[in-house]
C-alpha cells in the first residue's frame, strides 16, 4: 500500500506493528510517527507509538503519547490501560 500512496496513514500503522512485533523498535517508531501525523483524530498510532516507547524504556514519553491519545478519544480503553498499568 505505500508503494501505491506513501501517505496512507492505516499502511504505516499497519508496518509499524509488525516492526514492533519484530522487536525493531526504531522502525516501530518511525512508521508510528507517520501514521500518527497522516491520522490526527485517531488514537490507535499514539497508543502503539506509546507501547513502543515503553519497551525503550522512555516512560515519561509513552505517557504523553498515551494521554495525547485520551485527549483524541477519552475513553479509548488501551490508552486507559498503558497509562494505568505504566504508572
């Protein structure tokens, strides 16, 4: 998909996760980063960029990136989560 429109945001979530679920973090990231410009009123980028940031050991940027997400969507239950289960 982003071989056809690099600005798909749903693409670059999508390769993200199955960066994070290789363990690539950096390249999570990066791919979150984009999707989370290219998709502003959703959530789901902010959350994963968050769990990656966690797994780097950079809590206090997961949590803004989790309460950046709430403020999208107050009652998005894995935002709800991570910020619990982080602090």
């Amino acid at each position: 998909a982003l071989t056809a429109d690099l600005y798909h945001g749903p693409a670059h979530n999508n390769l993200g996760v199955a960066y994070l679920k290789k363990g690539e973090l950096y390249s999570a990231a990066s791919e979150f980063e984009w999707a989370r410009k290219l998709l502003p009123g959703i959530p789901d980028p902010r959350v994963s960029l968050a769990l990656t940031l966690e797994r780097a050991g950079r809590s206090n940027d997961a949590l803004r990136e989790y309460a950046t997400a709430l403020d999208i969507v107050p009652e998005h239950l894995a935002a709800i989560q991570g910020m619990t289960s982080l602090q």
